[in-house]
C-alpha cells in the first residue's frame, strides 16, 4: 500500500472590523457552500474537534467555520501579535494532519419557515449582496425570519460581539433592504 504524502496546507491572516477576531484563510474549502458553523464556547464544539483543541488555548473565546477559513475570536487581555502564529501553526498541523474539522454535518440548519416569495427575496439579497461582504470580514450572516416588516438575521464569527456589528446591521443592511424591498421590510434585527 502506497502512502500519499499530506497536503500542504497554506494559511493567510486577514484582520477584520472586530479588533478581538482574525481570519485564518486556508487554501481549501472546509465547509460546503452556503454552511457556517459557529462555536460561541467550548460546550458547541462537540462535533467540532479542531474548535475543541483551540479551546485549550486560554486566550481563544469563540471559533467559527465558514467557506475557507476559520475566525478565532480571542480575549481582550491577549495582543494578536502574541497568539496568532501559535493558532495558525495548530490549524495548520491540524488541517495536513488528515482529520475532519467536524464530526457531524449540518447541525446548525437555520429554523424552517414557509418560503414565501417575499422570504425567496429575501434570501436571495443575503446571498447576493450581504454575505459576500460579511465573509470576507471573517463573519457569516444567515436568515432567521420575517414577520410584520421585520428581517431576523443570524449573526456569527467575527460580527458576534464587533463593536460596527450594530452600525453594519442598521446603516448598511437594513438601509439596503429598505431600498430594494420598500414596501415589504421596514427594519432589521439580529438575534442575540
């Protein structure tokens, strides 16, 4: 039996608009498409091994899982100077090493509501327009619901906690809803 040699995984740093959060971009895709997975505390890694180990680390608050790159979000006491090439080192060994990053797919399915053609439109401004943005600043943001003129979204990764997290979400988000959709959505909120 020939054993293949390990894939070199190659991982960049992009900082984003919460100072307590970096982006560790992996050249390879880790989840599907679409699918983010968000570890607020070591009690939702359970599925989740790589999060488990970087919970270890004393300093490391919550990890999030998205297309091809994994945010740690740290402790205001730790500098990133100090941490951040222990972390990108350990996912990195994590990552060639073989092992999956979850044990269990899908978990975090958002709550189903009826697809209306308003919730389709919905949607399809989240994927289009907002998502793309909210991802490259190491976040995710995902439909709840909407009832009564009002757009929940789920907000994760580095948006969890970001001081412009309020800010982007009623000058950038809900303005943009407001403009496209006038007569169906009259604001935006996010859970939690």
């Amino acid at each position: 039996m020939i054993q293949t040699a390990p894939k070199p995984i190659s991982i960049y740093l992009e900082s984003n608009p919460n100072p307590n959060s970096l982006k560790f971009v992996v050249n390879e895709i880790l989840v599907p498409e679409g699918m983010s997975f968000d570890f607020p505390d070591p009690s939702h890694a359970k599925d989740a091994p790589l999060a488990q180990e970087l919970f270890m680390y004393p300093f490391v608050e919550r990890v999030f899982y998205a297309s091809n790159f994994v945010t740690v979000t740290k402790k205001g006491d730790v500098e990133w100077i100090e941490v951040q090439n222990i972390l990108r080192e350990h996912i990195q060994k994590f990552l060639e090493s073989g092992k999956l990053i979850l044990d269990q797919r899908g978990e975090m399915a958002p709550a189903e509501q009826e697809e209306t053609e308003t919730i389709k439109q919905i949607k399809s401004i989240l994927d289009e327009y907002i998502r793309p943005a909210v991802e490259q600043d190491g976040g995710a943001i995902t439909f709840h619901s909407f009832h009564e003129g009002i757009v929940t979204v789920r907000l994760q990764g580095s948006c969890s906690g970001c001081p412009s997290s309020t800010v982007t979400l009623k000058a950038g988000i809900e303005n943009l809803f407001k403009r496209m959709m006038p007569d169906t959505v009259t604001g935006v909120q996010a859970l939690g």
